[in-house]
C-alpha cells in the first residue's frame, strides 16, 4: 500500500515536470510566434537593411542570415576536421589514462562561457594583425564548439561495441583502416547528428563574434571584413527604444528558430536515411 | 598427431597480479577441431584472443611465453598484426556483422587484399556464403544491410566474412551460445564440413558441444590446461580427478 502510494507521488512529480517542460516550451515559442510574425515579411527576410534600418527604416536582415550560416558552418567545419583524428587517437590509440586527462580538459574547456573565447579571439586577433572580421568571428567560433563536438565523437567511437573491434581486427585491417572503414561507417548517423548540434550552437552564439566578427550591413564577401550576423542583429534590435524597430528583433529571433528546427529536422531525416541503409 | 603449425610454449597472460592464463604448453594438431572446454573464467577466451593477438588491444596485459605459428613466435617484435591475423578466421559469440550490406561483408577481406574485379568478388561471395551454408537464404537479397538478418544467420555471415579472408586457421569463441538450435546445428555442420581444410580451435564449455564437435580435448580450470586427449580418451578414461569431476558435473 505504501510503495503504491510513493509510486503514485513520483509519476505525479513526473507529470508536473512535464508540464512546466511543456509551458515553457510552448509560451517562449508562441510568445516570439505572436511578436515576431507581424514583422516578418518578405522584405524583411530577403533585402539589405537600409541606412535607417535599426532606427525604424526599411529593409531587411538577409546579410546577416547568409552572414550567420557561414560562421556557423565554417566554424564547425573547422571544428569537425580538428577533432575528427583527435577523438580516433584518444579512443583508439592512446593510453586510457592519457584519454581520460584530455576528456577532462575538454569537459573543462566546454564549461568556459563563450565570452571568454570572444577576448581570447580578440587577443589573437590583434596579435596576428587582424581587424573584426569574419575570418575572426569563424576561428572564434570553432574553439566555442571544438569541445562539443570532440566530446561527441569520442563518446561515438568509445561507445562502438567492443566486438566490431575485434571483428575488423581480426580481417586484417590495422587500426587505422579500422577507424577509416568501419568506424566511421558505423557512427555515420551520430556523427551527422554530432555535425548539427555543434552548427546550432554555433549559430546561435552571440558572446563569441561580438568582439571578433565585428557588424556589417554587408554580405560576408571577405574573409577580412566585418559581417553581420543574426544574434547581434537580435541584440542591436532589441536594445532600440523604438517598438517598431524591437519588434523586429522577434522577427529576426523566429528566423534564427526557424533554422534551427529545419536543422534538426533534417538531421533526423538524413540520420534515419544513413540508418535504415 | 603428425602436422601442427601452431604451439603453445610455456604461455602466460597476466593483468596485473591476477593471471588468466598459468604456463600453457599445448600443440594444436591441424586439420581437426581442438575444443578448449572449461568453466567461464577458465582462460578459454583468453588463449584464444592471444592466438591472433587480439589480447595486444587489453591495456596492462603481461605476456610471457611463445606461440610459434608456422615456425615463427607470434610474439615476435617484427611480426606484422594484420598478416598474423589473416591467417586467422574469428567466429566471437555474438555475431558481429559490419555496418554495411551482406555482399559488401563478405567481400570485405578480399577487398583488402587487393582483389578489385567485380565478377571474382561475386564469384568469392557465392563460395564463401555457400560454405557457410547461408547462399540459399541470401541469395536473392545480399545488397541488403547485414544487420537485418537474424542472429544466426548473422553468425553464419561471419564465418563466410572470416573464411573470406582465405585463413588456415578458425578460431571459434563459442560461436553458438547466442543462437538458437537449429543455426547452432548449422554452424555445428558447417564447422565439421570445414575441418578437413582448416584448423580449428572452439572454445566451449557445453560438454555435449565438445563430444560432439571435438577431435582433440584440451581442459582448461582456472588458467591451467588439466588435461590435453584425443576426444575419446578423453571422455572414456580421463587421468585428471578435476576432468572427471568436469565430466560429471561437479565443477562448472
């Protein structure tokens, strides 16, 4: 009767903790929804912002969409390419022991709020002669996300059964080989998964490239100039006085939301492809 | 007992100061099936893994002793792991297909030894998935994922994947205590079909497996080798108290 009772308590927990998932969930979408979509249109999606635009005036924000998407996925490019050998020698090659001091590291470096990384960025910056530029912002960006996505991969490769080892081992293949044509193959889906959730986050962060990407009405046509990107878009907005021009910022929230669910949502697709193959 | 190209010489594996494996002396005969049977935690798998070295991938494992194959100690500085263990088909217990389709498994091994012509690799798939009486099955469906057969057919897809590699040696880790009875007897057939080409080594610990399968009997209890038999003698007149308690059922 008792352990009944208890059980009942704890699903009830449960449930409540679903609930409060589910309203929040559900009021910050439809809150940015219900704010945003009067400013959302065609024009604000897909033209240059006008002279005036963050004091009310026309245009749009689409430099800083295209400005976004290239940080975010320069940046986790660079970031796969630099983990990717890093996370098959720490789990396949080097000594537990040593592993384990760089997971560690790692787990350390992912816990540094992204600010930080934004001062280290301008440190080198001006050390390598740089100016705010998108080069900056996308070398910036690429420490924010190495430690995900190298924590990723090395859980992928570790969680790899220990008998797929023992089975490619055992055809002839050397480690390397090993890694190169049966592991990857094997976590493909995780890695893809891996891939977007380091592009999200990328895209998402503002601390990062504020100091180092600098802003720009502009394309990113140059590596070497500064660009526009949507969270400092969000951010410049949303500081007017203005309603008119804060509104905006909502607008431009929903279209950052609204990339990230498409991001997800063909992670998933692509991930069920390469898995049901 | 004319040929054997593998012996064992005074082996001993390690971890830490816990040893799986005490001062194993043991020549296997070729072309028969050698059963190491013993309780679990005897040292079966142990031996077996240190046949093709996959032992190396255990961190802080101590090796002392040799195994000579074809003349030469595996434990060896210059021996060269990839070559050593092609020579060696494994069959692990739970059937370990690779994350591509039944053909591409196969033909894995071929592949990596160079072979690119596209009618010989049919040609290798058909033989070796016959061998290992899967063909029939298979035959109409072989560009499809491996992971979508079941567990005993994914068993025999490892042995035609391992026989592939063109080995003189299986080494079989109680390869049908994941499966159920009719591909186990399969897998069984298969195993005394092959004997006459390979040398094969099965580790159980099911007594009745060992009767049935077994040419040579060597028991194993806690990481020391008891008893070394032809099957018959061994089961008809054992000379070790710890093999016919075995026998009898009254060690497990």
């Amino acid at each position: 009767m008792e352990r009944i009772k208890r059980e009942k308590l704890f699903v009830l927990l449960m449930k409540l903790s679903l609930a409060i998932f589910l309203l929040l969930t559900f009021s910050l979408f439809t809150s940015i929804f219900f704010k945003g979509i009067s400013f959302l249109s065609f024009e604000m999606v897909f033209s240059k912002p006008s002279r005036g635009f963050y004091m009310g005036g026309g245009g749009g924000i689409f430099p800083s969409i295209i400005g976004s998407l290239v940080l975010a996925s320069s940046s986790t490019a660079i970031a796969f390419l630099l983990s990717l050998p890093l996370s098959i020698f720490i789990s396949l090659y080097s000594r537990s022991t040593f592993s384990n001091f760089v997971r560690n590291f790692v787990d350390l470096l992912w816990g540094i709020p992204s600010i930080v990384y934004g001062i280290f960025g301008f440190f080198i910056m001006i050390y390598l002669g740089l100016k705010a530029s998108l080069l900056a912002g996308i070398i910036t960006l690429s420490f924010v996300v190495f430690p995900l996505i190298l924590r990723s991969l090395d859980e992928l490769f570790q969680n790899v059964p220990f008998s797929l080892k023992e089975a490619s081992l055992s055809l002839g293949l050397s480690k390397f080989q090993m890694a190169v044509k049966v592991f990857l193959k094997a976590i493909a889906p995780g890695m893809l998964s891996a891939i977007l959730i380091s592009f999200g986050r990328a895209i998402g962060d503002s601390a990062s490239i504020l100091f180092t990407a600098g802003f720009s009405d502009n394309f990113p046509i140059s590596l070497f100039s500064p660009t526009s990107s949507l969270p400092l878009v969000v951010f410049y907005l949303y500081s007017s006085p203005d309603e008119e021009v804060s509104g905006r910022a909502y607008a431009a929230s929903l279209i950052l939301i609204a990339i990230a669910v498409f991001i997800s949502i063909i992670s998933r697709r692509i991930g069920k492809r390469i898995y049901g193959k | 007992m004319v040929n054997e190209h593998i012996e064992i010489r005074n082996f001993s594996v390690c971890y830490g100061k816990e040893c799986a494996l005490k001062n194993v002396s043991l020549k296997i005969p070729n072309n028969a099936i050698t059963v190491i049977l013993g309780p679990s935690g005897c040292g079966k798998s142990t031996l077996l893994k240190s046949l093709n070295r996959l032992i190396d991938e255990v961190e802080d494992v101590r090796v002392e002793g040799e195994i000579i194959v074809d003349g030469k100690n595996i434990y060896d500085k210059d021996v060269k792991l990839p070559e050593l263990r092609k020579k060696m088909g494994l069959l692990l217990q739970k059937p370990q297909v690779l994350p591509f389709s039944i053909y591409k498994n196969v033909i894995f091994g071929p592949k990596l030894n160079g072979i690119k012509d596209k009618k010989k690799l049919r040609e290798m798939a058909q033989k070796y998935l016959t061998m290992a009486h899967l063909w029939e099955e298979v035959k109409d469906r072989i560009y499809e994922p491996a992971h979508k057969l079941s567990i005993g057919q994914q068993q025999r897809l490892c042995l035609a994947r391992g026989l592939a590699v063109e080995p003189e040696i299986l080494l079989c880790d109680e390869p049908t205590s994941a499966l159920d009875p009719l591909s186990s007897k399969k897998v069984e057939e298969t195993l005394l079909e092959l004997k006459k080409d390979y040398t094969i080594i099965l580790v159980t610990h099911i007594l009745r497996q060992a009767k049935r399968l077994g040419d040579f009997i060597a028991f194993f209890y806690l990481g020391e080798l008891v008893e070394f038999a032809p099957a018959k003698e061994f089961f008809e007149n054992p000379k070790d108290e710890r093999t016919r308690a075995y026998i009898k059922g009254e060690i497990s």
